[in-house]
C-alpha cells in the first residue's frame, strides 16, 4: 500500500503546486501531465479478469441482446411508467428547490451547502434514506431531488449571472426588483433554463433506473434480477425499451403536457413500506453518532481515547485505501474518456461522415451515453469480474459519448478554407486545433461526475469508496458508512474546485454546463 500511497500523494502534490507557477503550463503542458499521471496511475491498478471462462459468457450476452424477449417481464408498462414518475418527480422538485436557491446562491453557505449535497450520488442519498425513510417512493424521489437541487441551483445562478439583458438598460427609475427579475431577466435566460432543465430530466430517468439496484420498482431492479439469472433476452429488452425512452423523449414530454405529467406523477410512484418516525429519529440521535461516543458508561477521557481510535482505524483502513482507489480510477478513467472522445466524435459531424455515416454514429453514442455507468458496469462485471478494467470501459464510454456528442455538434458550426485538407490532415491540422479548447473544458467538468461514478462503483465490488460505504451499510454499521461519504463528498469538492480552477487558467468555458 506504500507505493500507490506515495505515488497519490505526488498526484495531489504536483496538482496543487500549480497554484503557485507564475506562468501557468499550455493546454497542451496540462494535457500530456494527465496523460503521464493517468499512466503512472495504470502501474498500480487492479486490471485482472477473474472470471473463469469470460468469451463463453460474452457470446451468451452477445446471443441474448440480438434475441431480445419483450414478454419475458411482467406488467413492462408498469415497469417504465414508475421509472418516469420517480424520474418526474424527483427532477420537478430539485428544479423547483434549486430555482429558489439559485437567487440566494451568492450566499457563501448556500452556495457550500450546494456543492455539498451535488457531491453525493444519488444512490449515496438512497441508501441514506432507507435507513430513515425505509423502501418507499419518498426515498427514491428525495435521492434524486436532493443532489439535483443543487446542481439546478449552481447552474440556475450561473445562467441568470450571466445574462444582460439590453432591457435593463431602458428600464424606469425605481422599477422593482420583483418586476425588474420576472420581466426583464428572467425572459432572457428562460429558453436556456428550460432546456437545461429538459436534460436534467433525461439525466433524472437514468438515475431512476440505476435505483431500481437497491429494491425501487424502477426498470433497473428487473435488469439486475435478468443479469443475475443469466437471463439476458430480457436484459437486452429491457435496455432497448429504455433506449426507445430516452430517444422518444422529444415526442412525448411536451410543454402542454407537462402540467398532467406532474399532477399524475406522485400517484404512479406505487407503494412501499410506511414511514416509522421512531426510525428517522433513531438515525439523527444514535444510529449516525460513531460508536464510541454512544457508550455512556465510560469515563470521559476513556471515551474520546475510545473515538480517537475509532477513527483513526477507519480513516487508515479504510477511507485511505478507498481514496486512494478512487483517485487511480478517476485518473485512467478521466484519460481514456478524452482519448476516445476524440475517437469518436468525427462520427456525427458533417465534416468527416454524409448523412448515412453520421446516423450511425449518432445511434451508436446514443446507446452509450443513455447507458448509466452504474449498469454499465454491471454488465462488464459479469464478463470480467470485480477489478478496476470493468469501471475504466464503463465510464471512459458512457462519458467518452456525451462529450463526443458536443464536441461533434460543437465542430459543425465551424467554417471550413475552400483549400482545406481531407482525410485526417482534416482532422488532426483543421478540426482538432479549432475544437480542443472546448474539448479540454468538457472534459474537465466531466472530471467531478467521473470521480463521483467512480466512488459509486464500489458497490458493485471494485475498491473504492462506495465498497466500504456498501459494506459498512450491510453491516449496519452507520456511523462508518456516513463518515465515509462525508469524506467522499469532500474528495469529489476539492476534484470539482481543481477542475474550475485549470478551465479558470486555461481560459476555457465556464459555463459549460447549460450546453
């Protein structure tokens, strides 16, 4: 373990030491640092495949999804109806609380407290409240409202900071600041809110799905039943039927619907478990407190000497292995995710492909980026077993995709010389150079979401944070499981402030995330 402790150490290190550089390195200093620590990071991880016979088990996988069994699930309408009312409401109400937020968020505790609750996965948030809440819809629809009201509310407040609005300018003396907001500002970001907002939702259906893996009724719970049982017919269905979700979402979540939407919403959500208030104040008064301090029949010094190592065996045993996982895989994951984005976004654009071409491709990162990390690496577990290899293709193709999918958008608008170059002199002296500084600034906010999956993965099996979070919720071990997402929520602020703060000094976009 002294090895790759030293060798993060350097990486956080050689990271913050930037700070300090009077001349900050080019995008292409900074690109080829990465490239050189995600290397380094390789030496240390955990690639093995431990399954005994993976091509067997790939070919039925492979035989299963070209033979998909629509009637293999049950009530399958159900199934997608619950899945989009969890999606529905949770998103409505993180709309609705960051909305609110967002006109307080220069607030130094607001904005905090934000960052704080974005940097938890949702799933994170679910297993937190099924100690409090038990297996009920409430759960589910507060796991996504929680983390997606603050990032709304940073994305919200970052929009509405930005517009100036040439109204303001010709506005009456002593206009209110109430008319001033619903009259003049907020027309002018509405259509960015609101496409925003229609993304979030398409994130939110993911994220209902991927609860489905803790016991929710949504689509992922019958993936991960199909999956265990071999059954993958109805896996392939199942995942086409989401797909078909996801890409029909522009015929049927209409503006003039929408009001039935969220009205319909929380009655389709179904049934679970009642709410025992003695549960929730159990949690908040014992449950969460660290064992040591909840035996009062020790003396006060016996007590602390007691929490002291308590804690120190966690943070050594446990938290610091977790970090140091999570922080290898982010780094190859991060890596990769940039190098097959520049694989793959010349599939989409016009300037490499005719309209044929760019269909294909257009189907190709649509399945991928509509694909959650979490299920897709799931389904490479079952091919390889538990180690690093089945998170680094999961995330590098899931975010490789959505950022392909902008940046080949992204190259369309752009104006070609009538004596351009073909071929890839096109692509590496025309396009590349006119595209990276966009593609450098998705990437590093990619970063934090990256790093977030990462720590989730671990219930899956792969020693990262989430592993130790899992095990310590399995074990009813509470207090462990909420200090050690604590921990993962600070490792995911300081990788989102690094983030901000190489686009701040690249001069790379920042506001990125309305795109």
């Amino acid at each position: 373990m002294r090895l790759p402790t030293a060798y993060c150490a350097a990486i956080l290190i050689f990271f913050t030491r930037l700070k300090s550089l009077s001349t900050f390195p080019t995008a292409r200093t900074v690109s080829l640092g990465f490239v050189v620590v995600a290397v380094g990071c390789l030496v240390f991880a955990d690639l093995s495949i431990t399954t005994l016979d993976p091509w067997t088990e790939m070919k039925r996988m492979g035989m299963g999804f070209v033979t998909p069994n629509f009637f293999a699930v049950t009530n399958i309408g159900k199934v997608m109806i619950q899945t989009i009312a969890f999606a529905m409401c949770g998103v409505a109400l993180g709309a609705f609380f960051g909305f609110f937020l967002a006109q307080v968020f220069h607030i130094a505790l607001v904005r905090w407290s934000c960052a704080f609750v974005r940097a938890i996965h949702e799933l994170f948030w679910a297993l937190i409240l099924l100690q409090i809440l038990g297996l009920t819809p409430l759960t589910g629809v507060l796991a996504i409202a929680i983390p997606y009201a603050g990032i709304c509310a940073k994305v919200y407040a970052e929009t509405l900071e930005e517009s100036q609005p040439a109204v303001l300018q010709v506005l009456p003396a002593g206009s209110g600041i109430v008319s001033i907001f619903f009259f003049a500002r907020l027309p002018d970001v509405w259509v960015h809110i609101k496409n925003y907002t229609s993304y979030r939702f398409e994130c939110g259906l993911r994220s209902s799905a991927v609860l489905g893996f803790i016991g929710l009724p949504t689509m992922g719970f019958y993936l991960e039943t199909a999956f265990s049982e071999g059954n993958y017919s109805e896996a392939a269905a199942l995942l086409l039927l989401f797909y078909g979700l996801i890409a029909s979402l522009r015929f049927w979540l209409k503006p003039r619907l929408l009001g039935f939407y969220l009205v319909a919403a929380p009655f389709l959500l179904g049934e679970g478990a009642s709410i025992r208030f003695d549960n929730v104040i159990r949690f908040f008064t014992s449950d969460i407190v660290p064992a040591p301090l909840r035996d009062h029949d020790l003396a006060l010094t016996q007590t602390w000497s007691s929490f002291a190592d308590w804690l120190q065996m966690l943070l050594i045993d446990q938290a610091l292995p977790g970090i140091i996982a999570t922080l290898l895989l982010t780094q190859i994951a991060l890596v990769c995710t940039g190098f097959l984005t520049l694989a793959l976004f010349p599939l989409i654009s016009d300037k490499f492909f005719g309209k044929l071409g760019r269909t294909i491709g257009q189907l190709l990162l649509i399945v991928l980026r509509s694909t959650p990390e979490f299920i897709l690496a799931y389904i490479f577990l079952q091919l390889w077993g538990p180690s690093m290899l089945p998170a680094i293709v999961a995330l590098s193709l899931h975010n490789g995709a959505i950022i392909a999918h902008l940046i080949g958008r992204y190259s369309q608008s752009l104006v070609l010389r009538a004596d351009s170059p073909k071929g890839f002199n096109l692509y590496g002296y025309e396009i590349l150079p006119r595209v990276y500084g966009q593609f450098l600034a998705f990437l590093f906010y990619r970063w934090e979401v990256i790093m977030r999956e990462t720590a989730i993965l671990g219930i899956l099996g792969i020693a990262t944070l989430g592993f130790f979070i899992d095990s310590a919720m399995a074990d009813i071990r509470l207090d462990r499981a909420i200090l050690l997402i604590l921990i993962t929520a600070i490792l995911n602020i300081f990788i989102d402030s690094l983030s901000r703060y190489f686009r701040s000094h690249l001069r790379l976009s920042q506001q990125i995330e309305s795109s």
